[in-house]
C-alpha cells in the first residue's frame, strides 16, 4: 500500500513536471490570448483586493496588540512600528496572503477547469482548433504569477496600516513618526527576497489550480476532488517554498 | 440506352461516391479493456451514417478519434483525403476547421452568453469579418437553428434541447463540410428530440454536410440516416439501409428496431 501510494505521488509529479513544462514551450508561441489575459487578471487580482485587505489589515492589527506587552516588559515599545513592519514584509504577509490566494484562486481555478473538463467544453475547444492549453492554462498561471506579488504588497501596505491602528489603541502615536519608523527599519534586503518569492508563490498557485483542473476524471465528483486537492497542494508548496526562500535569503544576505 | 442514362447521371453526380471520411482496422484499448477491435467504414460525400450500439462499444470513441480528441492505437483514418494520425496541432486544426462536432450535452462554455459562445470560434477563423458581419452571421445561425430570441442567454438558463441547438448553431457557424452528432437526442422528450433530428435533415438538405449520428434513438436513425452500421464488440457487426436492417434475420440486429 504505501509503495502504490509512493508511486502515485511520484507519478504525479512527473506529470506535474511536463505540465509545467509544456507551459513554458507554449507560453511564448504565438497567438497570444491577450484579453482572456486581463480578463483574468481583474478576476484573480481586483476581485480579491477586499478579502485581502480585511486580511491584511487584521494581520496587522493583531501582530501588534499582541506584541506589545512583551516589548513593554523590556520597555522596548519604540521598537513597536519596526518590528511590525519587518514581520509582515519579510513573512507574514505573504505566506498569509499567498495561502488565502491558494484558497480562492487556486481552487476556483481547480474547480472551474475541472468542470470544463466533466462538461467536454475543454474537448469542445479542441475540435473547434483552439488550443485549450494556451487559452485557459497560460492565461491563468500568467496572471496568478502577476497579480500574487501585487496583492502581497497591496497587504504589506494595509498590515502596516493595521500596526498604526493597533498602537493608536493603547497610546497617542503620530502618523507621521509612525510611518518614519517603519522606512527606517525597512531596508531593500528585507523587500526584495520576500517579493521575489511572492512571484513562485503566484506561479505555483495557478499551476496547481490548473493540473488539478485540467487532470481532473470524468464525473462530478472528481470537480470537488480538484479544487479540494488543488488547495491542499497549493497550501504545502507554499510552505515548501517559504522555507527553501528563506534558506536561500540567509545563505546569500 | 439506360446505361447511357446511367452514365449521366453518374457524370452529372461525380461526388455521390466520393469517400469524405476512412477507417481503416481502427483499434483503441484503455488498459486492458479493447474496445475498438479493427473498424472499418467508410463515409460518402453528402452521406449521413447512423452509428448504433449498446453502451460502451465505442461509438463515441470512434468519433473521437475522426478528430483528433482520442489517439488511436493502431489503424487509418482519412478525412477529406488526408490521413490525421500523427498531424501536428497545426495541421490538425486546418481538418478541425471543417469538421463541426455536436457533443452529448452541447459542450457551451458557460462562463459566456449565447451571442459570446458562436462569436468566440469564429472571430478567429474570419479575422476579415467586421463585427456587424460577425453579428449578422450570428443571427442568421441562431434562426437556422430556431433560437435567435436566445442570443443574449446564458448557457444556465436553458433547457437541455435549447442547448443542443444552441451547440449545433457553433457548429454551423464555421461552415463545416462534415458534422459529427455524438447522441444528439439523448435526455430530451420525444417531441424535443423528432425536432432535433428534423433539424439534422434540415441541416443536410441545406448545407450538403456529410455526417455521423450516434444514437441510440430509433426513431432519429430512421429519419436521419442514409446507410446504418451497428457496432458489437468492437467491430462493425452489420451495415445497411435502415429498412434493411429492420428486416434482418439477426437477432441482435432485429433487437435495435423493436
């Protein structure tokens, strides 16, 4: 049994692979689906903008009532702003962010390919001689890698926005001072490594929404089993990631 | 001097016998399950061939393969004298073009309308057309098809015939010289499904398409075919016209028409 299982899972892989491999070949041969491109981008990235500043803004938020007793113990409460915005940028905003995407976007993409797929609309494409691949797969993982690393900055700007209200809860601090604080601590080593990895974050998103989708059996039952799969994956490689993203920040800055 | 008028007639009518699409030794397995053994058939120009088969004999699988969705494992198929297996994607899609295929459940994309589902296939097969030309080839498909009120729809909110007349219209719309039915009537109501199949000789009499119905709706084979062919354990089992066949001494054949 676990040898069947162990089988399956490399199996997968490897399709997976080819998956992304055939993304790469057909990414830029041309016609290029441009306006399904948009279409999608509005749909992944401007329709998740309220959930993920109500996110962002309580990440925030809570990051800072609950650190401050502890900063107040060694009357380290200045250090407040600093270590707010340094926590969210370099992790928490776009581990957070990225697994809420992975959630929305990544099985909403699982689900809809994998009903495509059950209904034959994606067979549909192909006898009409469009290719399915290039119009609903490289549109969708375009866009996630685009539209992640927007949305992570969109939430590191309301987190930081939530820090301010969370202070101004116990103590009368300055916006302005509180903004300064947060640039001084910040340094472009601390935002460039964590953005470059909101773009594998995006692209592993929308690749495992669309090889669960695209993959998925015959039958209903296997919609649900795609979307719930799809997030289940999304989910572990982004942790994977972070930690493989982190090792490598640390070994080179 | 019959034959003489038989010769003209023939001269007159050169593609009656003019093979659209070939078959030949067609095998298909998925694992061990053999479920085309060695079919062989042939399509006229202008023909419309009734498949019949109980579930499973692969009917649908046939069709698959005559386009491209479902790669063979061994055999031939020419289609409009060339030979697809082993195209390229490229030279595939230019015979796709000219082959319409009506899915079992019409296959709309149901993220878009009625009007968006027609425009979507051919924007990119008449890129010279502007877009009231678009719209007029449009209107004038959806009134072939009696649904030209449903234009704005979405695919959810129509009845299953609906769709299938919707899904013949994107069919229709690229002007395909040979149309493949994959059980058009199959879940409709009887008086749905007689309008379907009057709709395929409508489409046949006025389009001169060559076709391929799979059915299991008698009442559609009788209207519908010029020739039928009835497929057991992956091969063809029988052939003939539909009153032919009515009259066998078979019994499996007999078991379709009771």
């Amino acid at each position: 049994m676990p040898i069947l299982y162990l089988k399956n899972t490399f199996t997968d892989i490897g399709d997976a692979t080819l998956f992304t491999k055939k993304f790469f070949k057909e990414v830029f041969i041309p016609p290029y689906e441009t306006k399904e491109f948009f279409k999608q981008c509005y749909l992944i990235g401007y329709k998740s903008l309220p959930l993920v500043a109500l996110t962002g803004f309580i990440m925030g938020l809570v990051l800072t009532l609950q650190t401050r007793p502890t900063l107040a113990t060694f009357g380290a409460e200045s250090w407040l702003p600093g270590m707010v915005a340094l926590s969210l940028i370099r992790e928490i905003a776009p581990v957070i962010t990225a697994l809420i995407c992975a959630g929305k976007i990544s099985s909403g993409i699982g689900a809809e390919l994998g009903s495509m797929k059950v209904t034959e609309q994606i067979d549909a494409m192909e006898v009409a001689a469009i290719n399915p691949f290039k119009y609903l797969v490289v549109t969708r993982i375009l866009a996630t890698t685009l539209m992640v690393p927007l949305l992570v900055i969109f939430a590191d700007a309301i987190g930081i926005l939530g820090g301010y209200a969370g202070i101004t809860i116990h103590s009368d601090v300055n916006a302005y001072r509180y903004i300064s604080q947060v640039f001084q601590s910040l340094g472009f080593i601390d935002i460039i490594p964590a953005t470059i990895k909101t773009f594998f974050f995006g692209f592993f998103i929308g690749m495992i929404g669309c090889y669960k989708g695209f993959n998925a059996a015959n039958g209903t039952e296997s919609v649900g089993k795609a979307a719930n799969s799809a997030v289940v994956t999304a989910s572990l490689t982004i942790f994977i990631i972070d930690m493989l993203a982190v090792q490598i920040t640390d070994l080179f800055f | 001097m019959k034959s003489e008028q038989e010769n003209i007639v023939q001269t007159l009518t050169p593609n009656k016998r003019t093979p659209i699409i070939e078959i030949k030794d067609l095998h298909k397995s998925f694992g061990n399950n053999a479920v085309l053994k060695g079919i062989n058939l042939t399509v006229n120009k202008g023909e419309d061939l009734v498949i019949l088969g109980r579930s499973g004999e692969g009917k649908s699988i046939t069709i698959k393969c005559i386009v491209g969705l479902v790669i063979p494992d061994k055999g031939n198929i020419s289609v409009l004298g060339e030979e697809i297996i082993g195209l390229k994607r490229n030279e595939l899609n230019k015979i796709r073009v000219k082959i319409g295929f009506l899915f079992q459940s019409g296959a709309l994309y149901d993220s878009m309308s009625v009007r968006e589902n027609l425009e979507f296939t051919l924007r990119r097969y008449s890129k010279q057309l502007s877009t009231q030309e678009i719209e007029t080839e449009i209107i004038d498909v959806l009134e072939s098809v009696g649904l030209a009120d449903a234009i704005d729809k979405m695919p959810s909110e129509l009845s299953g015939g609906m769709r299938k007349r919707i899904g013949l219209a994107r069919t229709l719309i690229l002007k395909p010289e040979i149309i493949l039915y994959d059980e058009p009537t199959t879940g409709l109501d009887t008086i749905t499904s007689k309008e379907i199949s009057e709709l395929i000789v409508d489409i046949k009499q006025k389009r001169k398409t060559t076709s391929i119905i799979i059915t299991h709706d008698m009442s559609c084979a009788k209207l519908t075919a010029d020739r039928v062919m009835i497929l057991k354990d992956g091969i063809i089992h029988a052939e003939g016209k539909y009153k032919e066949l009515e009259k066998s001494k078979d019994e499996w054949v007999r078991s379709f028409f009771i």
